[in-house]
C-alpha cells in the first residue's frame, strides 16, 4: 500500500525529523501489533529517512520504490527544532536545488571531498556541485527529475556521511543559520564547564539521577533542548541525553529534588518520570547504564506508531521499508475507579496523568462510569504508580479487580490471618482443574483463583475450605457492586447532598439578613457597630459564609490545587476563584473600615456562599441525571437472579420427564458448569443453558428488543436473564459467571459507554484553552469596566452605589463565574451513554461512541447472502445423484461447516433412513476449498464436490445438457452443487435458501434514508441475481462468485469509491470484511469470531435492526451536535452578557449570585437533552 497524506509536518528540516514523519504517517492495522510490518514507499518518503539511524537507533537502507506522497497539512508542534527551517516534505523533492548539511564536511580531507563531488557529478541528472565545507553544506542542482534527492542522499549513504539537515534553495535562507549555531559545540561545552566550576567551588554534594522523557522527536533538537537548559541551572553539573533510549541522566547537587527537573522539562513539552529501578554511580552515563526494557507496544486499535517509540525503522528492500517491533512483556489490564472528575477537562487530566507513567499501554476513562481501563507492561509500570500519579491530581482511586471468563475471587470471612490464608492457597492448588492461586493485590484476605470453569467452580472451593480447614468464605466480586453504584452515581449523589444541606443551612439566612432585612432601617440592631467599621451584619455575615467558604468550598480548593500544580484548568478553579475573590474582598473591606473611619467599603459575603451554594447544589442535580443515563445497563445488571434452585435427579429418557431427589437454594454466583438448576413459571433463567426437560414460552424481549415470546422445548438453548412464562423447565448450566451471554453484553456495554467519539477531540481541545481564556476574559472585562468608570464613560446609575473598583470587580466576578466548561464536556459522553443504553435496550449492541459517529457516516451498505439476506436454512429441493452415491455425498459433506453441506448431509440420511452421522462411512484426506468446494477419499474413492468451475478446474467433464439444467435451476435463485466420483461426473444437487421475510422491508428503508445497498456472494450470478431481484438490490450492485478471502476486497473496492461502508455479515467467513468496513454489523447468530470483528452486534435475526441500528446512530450523533450548540451558544451568549451586555441592553447587571445559577442551568440543559434520548422509538418493523 502507498503511504499517502496524515504525514505529520515538523517545523524542521533534520533528517530525524524527516524520518519522524515517516513514522507518524503509519497507521498500524489491527491484528498486526508485535510484528514486523512492512510498508512501500513513495521516493520521498525515503530519502527523508537516509540518515545513518533512524530516530530509534535502527540502521537503515536505501531503496528506490515508484509510489507517490500526497501532502499534509498539519503541523507537528512536539518538535522542537529550529522554526521555518524545511519545506512540507513533498515540495521539497519536487525542487531541483538542494542544500545538504553534513558536520563531518567541515573536517572531511579534500581528496574525500572530491570524491564525494565527483560521485555527485557522475550522476546523470546532477548539473552542478557546490562544496562549502566551511559551512558544512553541499549545494547541488539536478535534472528535474521525480526522486532527484534519493539518489543524491545514497551517495552520502555510501560515503557514510552523516546528514543533519536538507534543504530546497527555494526554502528560506535564514533557517540554516539556525541549524548551523545548533551544530556548534562551543555554547554547551561552556555551559558545562560553567555548571562544573559553580559546583566545584561550592563544593557541593552531587547524585546522579535518571528520568524517561518522552515526546523526543529528533536529537538535534529536543534532546540539545533539555540538556542545554538544564545546565542554565547552576545546580545541575551534567546532564546527557541517549536520544536512541530516551533516557536523560542528571547529575546535579541534592538540593535540586526530582520534582524540580520535571517541572523544568514540562515547561519545555516533554513527558519526564524518574526511574528507580537500578542505582548509578556518579561516573555512570546513559550512553553505559544498564538500563530496563522500557519497549511499549502498540494499541491493538489503529494508532500511530509515534505511540510505540520503540519501534525501529530499516529500509531493506528497493520498494518498502520494515517497521521492527521488538519482543516486549506480559500486557496487564486493570481497572480503576476514579472519583471526583466533573468535566472533559478532570478527564483530560486523569488520562494525561496515567499515560505519564512509564510503561502504561493506553488508557481510556469514562467520566459518568467513573472509571479508568488501563493498559501496562508489569516489568515496568506498577498499579501504585498509577494510583500514585491520580492521587498528585488530586483524584480518589480504588483498584477494581474483576473476574474474566475462568477466574474469581474467594474472600475469606474468618479472623483473616497470615496462616489461614497461605493454608487456603495451598488447599486450593491441590483440585484438579485449579491452574493458579494468588492473594489479591487489593487484600490479603481475597485469594484470587485462575482454573478450567468446566471442571471446578467457586462452589467447590467454599465447600473444600469449610470441610477441610474450617473456613468460612464466599465468592467476592468488588467489580459487580461497585460498578452499579458508579453508574447509579449514588456516592457522589449522596456527596453533594449532603453538602447542599450543609450549605443552604447558612447561605439562606445569610440571603435573608443581606437582601431583606438589612435594606430594612428599622431594623436598627443589624446596623449596630460593635466597633468602629464593623456591624453587626458584617460579623453575621462573616460568621455565616466562613463555614461555606472552607467546609462546603474545601473541594473546589483541593481540585483547584491539584490542576494548577499539574498546569491544568478546570471548573472548580474558576469556581474557587470567583467566591474566593468575594470572600476575601469582604474581609478585607471590613478590616480597612475599622482601620480607616473614611473607607466606605461593601462587603459581600452573600455573594461568595451563595456562589458556592448553587454550584454546589448543580453538581447535586447533574449527578442525578447522569445517574439517569446509565438506566439502561443497570435494568441489564438487575436482570442477574440473585438465588437459583439447584437440583440433583435423573432423565428418564422414554418419558423425558426429570425425577427430582434433592433441591438447594444457592447463590446465582455459585453456579457451576453442568448444574441442573430448576426454573419454575414466572421466575428468570439464572443462567445460559440448556433445556433437559419442560417446555415453556420464554419472554426475551428484555435482551432482544422482540416482545413476541419464543417457545422453548427439550434440547433448545435458553439465556440467562431471561423470563420463563407458563412451564416448570430443568435447564443444564454451559454458561456461568462472565461466561454467560448476559455477563457479555453488559460487558460490551460497559466497554461501549468508556470509549469516546472521535467529535469528544473537540471538547478536549477547547477545555484545554477554556479556563485560562475565561480568565483572561475576566480580566480584561476587570480593566475595561474600571477604565470606563473612573474616566466618567458609564452612567452612574450602573454603579448602583458602589465604587468603580467595587462595580468592575463583580462584572469581572460574574464573567468568571458564568463561564461553564462541563457543558461541552458532557455533550459527547452523555448522548454516547444514554443512546448505547438505548440501543441496548432493542437488542442493537453498539460499540462505542467511534462506532455511533462512523456509523451516522455510512453512505453504502454490503450484506453477506447467505445466512443474512436469507435465511441461512438451506433445502436440498432438487436432486440428480443417483441413490447409490447418496451415502459417499453425506459421508463428505458431513465434515464441512458450511450451511450448504450441513443441508446435503441432512438430505442424504434422510433419503437413506440413517439418524446418526456416525452411520455414515469415514473419511479421509478431507480438503475444503473457500468459492469452489471440497475434495477427499471415501471408501478408496477420489471425491469432488463443488461448483461448476470445481469441476473443470479438476477437469470433470460435464455434458451441455446438464450445464443448461443447472442454469436453469440458478435462474430460480438456487445453488447448484456438482457431484464427481473417482474423476466421473455422477449429477448436480439444487439446493435453495430464502430471503428472511423483512429483508426487502429493511433494504427499502436504508435506500429510502439515501444509503446504496449492495449484496455479496459465492453463487453465480444468476442465483445471486434471482435473490438480488427479490429483495431490491439492483443487478448493478450484486457482487457475485466471491470466494470469502475477496469479501474484504469488495468492502475496500467500494471504499475506494468514496463510501463510507457497512458491512453485514453472520460467519467466520465474514471476519475479514467485518474488520475492513468502516462499520461491521454482524448477528447474534454469528460465531464469536464474527462478532469480535464488528463494530455493531444485533441479538435479533432482524435485517430491519440494520435500518434500526443505522437510525439511532443517526439520531444520537445529531443529539451530540445539538448538546454542543447549546453548549457553545450558551458561552459565546452567557460570557458577553456577564461582560457588560447585559446591562447595556436591560439596564441590570447580572450579579454573581445570577451567573452562578446559569452556569448550573447550562450543564442541566445538556444533560435533559442526553436524556431525551431515552424517549427514542424505533421505526416500525412490519413490512410496508
């Protein structure tokens, strides 16, 4: 594949820059992490990776490729380089003028200097060479000629002269300045030697430390960067980069703390973590430091590979360039609850807080979940470290340990002591099944249990330690609790609650005496002055906001704290800074009033309590209704029974009927593989399984959406959660715990509602700027408004009796305060969250909020034919074998999964009265071949069956007449098989499938929402066309013969049209196709390999759910686009009005106390809209 576009533009011509482009333009398939990957290249491309290394150290090879580059637009503002100093990376080899600069031509002999420009001119397409070996630039102009520069670069190459930086003359002359003082060695060595002398003479203790940086884009640069202003610091005696590790060794005096050299190369861009993990000694460098494997790997999503900087680059081919990822350690998932966030900016911080720890993978965080997935490498990242880094945030943590598929939690309930617990473990590793024991990280009294759920369970381990040590214990899962509390919101519901009534108990008195009772003359105590300048209603009034300002307002102090520290912004800190500049202007008038008789001050401590009153008092409300969001997947948790019956007994098989010996009530979460459990009318299926014996009619509509019930019998799967309605059923458990399709969904949903939409991008870039803008704003509004009134240019009823200071400080304070960051942040995950538990609700599993935007995006979808568009139920209806071959057909076809031999077989013993497959002869040297059939040896006899190209591919001959039959049979939409035995053509097998009954239903609405719908299918093109025609796809849009490997080519084909593509698919088949639309919808029915691959999962045999599915998307991602507009109409409204226009207009200001109540107004807004989502109806599903 050709690179093309998404190449990031540094403000640099250094060829490591060059070669960073290079690696940022790669964008790493899924699957494909770990492995060495390897990409063609334009000529471009590779000879801005000519270099003797790569930026990580690799070495690298020319090579000539015939691709093109298509240009970038964006710029990359990590490097840190000279500014202005190349051009965007195509222009640059399209020029024919070039300035190459090379540090060792300025010591290089001149009979190598000759040699260098005798190679130059050798070229034919190099006119004229210019060597400035002062300068240590070669000028040279060539032919214009596409690719000119790589093979002018490969001489360099194979002289190996090293190149630092190239430039087109066309470039700005200027720049080169700038690389050139870059190369100069003298400013650092005497930097060096200055920091040297200053500790010397100080004689002060020195310790060497080392950190990993991160964000290093190239060494000229960046990493000259860090080291030359670190020795601007009298303190610092050395400082070394290896750029090839990223690791900065510092040796400086002990007086410089490690937070202090972090906060400098913070300053500067770059990530910075001290490393523990060995000692150096003073003389040690980076450059002979035994340093750890700090290799990350790459997300299993698509990213850049910028995010793996351990990757190397090697051009080994004349066409292609190797990306090496090395081997790297264990990947370790954990999850976290993190408490406290508000807004996109807390989620910011958090996530930019956890990635600052080395060795952590990725990490996603969802704001209302309150929790954080993360990804780390063990041998370098501990959980502690990344509580730790939460914790400098000035956010609570708590490690969520939760069971996956095969392992739980035993807690154990006695006195927890050393001896008991190592007892357990040590009594637990002897069952047979038991693959691994350890005590949890989170207690020392919760032993975590790794086995084969088929063979042992939690149950057995209860009872082995009752029976054996005298143990009580009970299966722990902190995860199922905790997460239904986080979703419900009720510890922070209950917060601020609280803090709401402890708040309002002194704010509304203050209001009263402040706004009621003090205008009041007659009321002549409140203007008693206990001293000069203090009455009593000022002390009241002190008395009662102090309580607010410090218990109520600690939080916004603390969170404010935290983010400041952290070079961050957020609401609180705007929220802290309004009622703090109340408070304090209050104290502060009252102590000038009794220090000064003349000072006429105000004092406003209504202000800054009721400020945080009501802000308090929104946080109380938002919380409410982001509990209301998650509605959904809690009805979802609710559906788990909390008790089941499980029964001991016997099948008596001529009767089917079960004979109960013994039943016990168990906890659901005890239920083990291979339990009968007993389901009574009424009550809810535990737990998947299977029926052994009943009959009932079970309510499903609570996972599918489908309010008709569906009956069940003997034999037929029934899922946990949902409803048995008429019949007493047995059911054998072969799902359990997190197994279960319920545990499942509710997982996908969890994982849906923690990703984030690409559109979130946008609330995070303006919660970045939004604080310090609104405080800017602040400011001027402060500086204008005072301006105006002391020169006069405002009326004086504006003032409303206060002083020009006292009227723009509460203008000012009113900007800040109204100003609302949370609305923007919450218009993205509450719209995700409410519209997935939507979507849930219908059977429509969607995942994620990437998934809800791409899909509104869709402009074709591609479906898979069989078992999609039809039924999947295929019938042997017409058949040409002769009897005697019956039993070698059904012998062979027995040994294929697909639909089509499932129905040959099935036909054939029942054309031969057989019931059990196992009547049917062997088979041997058995071979499918994908699009054409299969081959194998039955009996000693060679076997082919397959399509018509099959058989001539195997040269079989078959007569015309049979081709025309079959033809025929293809016209009446059916597949024909052809059977051939020991190299004879032996007859054809018609076999046909049909549409499901709202196929054509839902194919009419997606082409009436404007969508192109296509089909796609191994039959020839008159069978696909007959079932094309009968469900309304036009012939023009049948993709026909298509072996499963080119389901994925179609999807790219149509891609490649500009569409934007959804692919709908059931089977293994259909994973490749699944995974390259930009959308892939697969059905429940579909293996788990087919659903892992989609992006949207549909628990119904419905196509209409496609229509359905398509829609909500369509409608939750334009509910995204209005959160934002009022989000955004709100402050571009709101902040002007505070400012001053709204006096102007109506005459009043708008007070703080006002501003304060819409801020709370505005986040409400957007969460009510979020959640008129939940009034979503689905399109009708009948047929029109």
């Amino acid at each position: 594949m050709a690179i093309s576009s998404q190449l990031e533009r540094c403000s640099c011509s250094c060829v490591s820059c060059l070669c960073n482009d290079l690696v940022q333009s790669f964008v790493t398939p899924k699957g494909q992490s770990n492995k060495d990957i390897i990409i063609p290249l334009s000529p471009s491309l590779l000879a801005s990776c000519c270099s003797t290394q790569s930026p990580t150290g690799a070495d690298i090879k020319i090579s000539s490729p015939n691709n093109s580059i298509v240009d970038s637009e964006r710029h990359n503002a990590n490097c840190s380089c000279s500014t202005g100093t190349c051009c965007n990376l195509s222009s640059l080899f399209k020029h024919t003028y070039f300035r190459i600069i090379a540090p060792s031509l300025q010591t290089m002999p001149i009979d190598e200097l000759e040699t260098l420009r005798s190679k130059l001119l050798q070229m034919h397409r190099i006119l004229t060479v210019r060597m400035d070996a002062k300068n240590k630039m070669v000028e040279i102009e060539s032919k214009a000629e596409n690719g000119s520069v790589f093979s002018i670069l490969n001489v360099f190459k194979q002289m190996s002269i090293r190149i630092v930086a190239i430039q087109s003359k066309e470039c700005p002359t200027n720049p080169l300045m700038d690389i050139d003082d870059q190369l100069e060695d003298s400013p650092l060595i005497n930097k060096q030697q200055t920091a040297t002398e200053n500790l010397n003479n100080n004689n002060e203790y020195t310790n060497t430390r080392l950190f990993q940086i991160d964000g290093m884009v190239c060494e000229l640069g960046c990493a000259n960067r860090i080291e030359s202003t670190l020795y601007d610091n009298p303190k610092v005696q050395k400082a070394e980069i290896n750029f090839q590790m990223k690791i900065l060794s510092v040796q400086a005096s002990a007086q410089l703390s490690d937070k202090s050299i972090s906060r400098i190369i913070h300053k500067l861009g770059f990530k910075c973590k001290r490393i523990h993990n060995f000692d150096v000694s003073d003389e040690t460098t980076t450059n002979n430091a035994q340093v750890p494997d700090l290799n990350i790997t790459s997300s299993d999503e698509e990213g850049d590979l910028d995010d793996n900087p351990h990757q190397s680059i090697e051009l080994n081919r004349l066409d292609e360039i190797k990306i090496v990822t090395p081997t790297i350690g264990e990947i370790t998932s954990v999850v976290m609850g993190v408490y406290g966030m508000t807004c996109a900016s807390c989620v910011g911080i958090v996530e930019n807080g956890i990635k600052s720890v080395p060795g952590v993978i990725e990490c996603s965080v969802n704001l209302l979940a309150e929790r954080a997935e993360i990804k780390y490498q063990p041998e370098v990242a501990k959980v502690q470290d990344i509580m730790e880094s939460l914790d400098f945030l000035g956010y609570e943590t708590k490690l969520i340990e939760s069971s996956k598929p095969g392992s739980f939690f035993i807690r154990i309930l006695n006195e927890p002591d050393q001896d008991s617990v190592n007892r357990s473990v040590k009594s637990i590793q002897t069952l047979h099944g038991v693959m691994s024991v350890q005590v949890s990280t989170e207690s020392s009294d919760v032993i975590k249990v790794e086995c084969d759920s088929t063979v042992v369970g939690p149950r057995t381990i209860i009872n082995l330690l009752k029976s054996q040590l005298e143990l009580q214990s009970e299966l722990y899962n902190p995860d199922s609790s905790d997460a239904k509390e986080s979703l419900l919101r009720k510890r922070e519901i209950e917060k601020w609650r609280k803090l709401f009534i402890f708040s309002i108990a002194f704010t509304a008195p203050l209001i009263v005496i402040a706004m009621i009772l003090v205008p009041i003359t007659s009321i002549s105590f409140l203007h008693y002055k206990l001293t000069q300048g203090l009455p009593v209603e000022s002390l009241i009034g002190f008395v009662l906001a102090t309580p607010v300002q410090i218990v109520s307002g600690w939080g916004f102090y603390k969170n404010s704290w935290a983010a400041l520290r952290n070079l961050h912004g957020n609401m609180d800190l705007l929220v802290a800074i309004g009622s703090t500049a109340a408070y304090a202007y209050s104290i502060i008038s009252i102590v000038i009033g009794m220090v000064n008789p003349d000072f006429m001050g105000m004092h406003f401590f209504e202000t800054s309590a009721s400020l945080i009153t009501f802000i308090i008092l929104g946080r109380w409300l938002e919380n409410i209704a982001k509990g209301h969001t998650s509605s959904a997947i809690v009805k979802l948790m609710n559906l788990q029974t909390k008790e089941s019956v499980l029964v001991q007994g016997s099948i008596d098989k001529s009767s089917n009927s079960f004979t109960v010996t013994s039943e016990e009530i168990i906890p659901s979460n005890l239920i083990q593989y291979g339990d009968i459990l007993k389901v009574i009318p009424g009550s809810s299926v535990p737990t998947d399984g299977t029926i052994v014996s009943g009959q009932s009619s079970i309510d499903e509509s609570m996972l599918t959406g489908e309010s008709i019930p569906v009956t069940k019998k003997q034999g037929d799967i029934v899922t946990g959660g949902t409803l048995n309605l008429d019949g007493l059923l047995y059911i054998q458990a072969n799902k359990i715990g997190s197994e279960s399709t319920l545990s499942q969904i509710i997982s996908l949903v969890q994982q849906a509602q923690t990703s984030k939409a690409p559109i979130q991008a946008l609330a995070d870039t303006i919660s970045k700027y939004f604080v310090p803008g609104i405080l800017i704003i602040g400011i001027v509004t402060f500086v204008l408004w005072i301006s105006a009134a002391e020169t006069g240019n405002i009326p004086l009823r504006w003032q409303e009796g206060t002083s020009p200071f006292l009227f723009s400080f509460l203008t000012a304070i009113s900007v800040v305060v109204i100003a609302c960051p949370c609305a923007l942040g919450l218009a993205t995950p509450t719209a995700v969250m409410v519209g997935t538990g939507v979507g849930a609700t219908m059977g429509i599993l969607i995942k994620g909020g990437k998934a809800l935007e791409t899909a509104h995006k869709t402009t074709a979808v591609l479906f898979d034919k069989t078992g999609t568009i039809t039924t999947g139920k295929m019938t042997v209806t017409d058949c040409q074998v002769a009897d005697e071959f019956l039993e070698i057909v059904g012998a062979a076809e027995s040994s294929s999964e697909h639909p089509i031999g499932r129905a040959i077989t099935q036909y054939c013993k029942d054309k031969l009265s057989i019931s059990e497959t196992s009547q049917l002869p062997s088979v041997e040297d058995f071979k499918g071949i994908p699009g054409r059939g299969l081959q194998c040896s039955i009996q000693s006899k060679s076997v082919l069956i397959g399509n018509l190209s099959f058989m001539k591919e195997n040269q079989i001959s078959v007569s015309s007449a049979e081709i025309d039959y079959a033809q025929q049979l293809e016209t009446n939409g059916k597949t024909v098989i052809y059977v051939s035995v020991d190299g004879k053509f032996c007859g054809t097998m018609g076999i046909s499938d049909i549409p499901r009954e709202d196929s054509r239903h839902a194919i009419k609405k997606l082409t009436s929402m404007g969508l192109k719908c296509y089909m796609v299918t191994g039959d020839n093109r008159r069978a696909a066309r007959f079932i094309a025609d009968s469900v309304g796809i036009k012939p023009e849009n049948i993709f026909s013969e298509v072996i499963p490997k080119e389901k994925a080519e179609k999807v790219e084909q149509l891609q490649l049209q500009g569409n934007v593509v959804c692919f709908v698919g059931d089977g293994i088949n259909d994973s490749p196709a699944l995974s390259q639309a930009d959308i892939g919808i697969s059905v429940a029915t579909g293996t788990d390999i087919a659903i892992e691959s989609s992006s949207i999962v549909l628990l119904k045999n419905s196509l209409t759910d496609v229509y359905r599915s398509i829609h909500l998307s369509r409608v939750v991602f334009r509910r995204i686009r209005i959160n934002f507009t009022l989000a955004l109409i709100y402050n571009l409204l709101a902040v002007p009005l505070a400012a001053g226009l709204f006096r102007v207009i109506f005459n009043v200001g708008l007070p703080p106390m006002a501003a304060a109540a819409a801020m709370v107004v505005s986040s409400l807004s957007v969460l009510t809209s979020s959640l008129l989502l939940k009034l979503y109806k689905s399109p009708k599903s009948s047929n029109q």
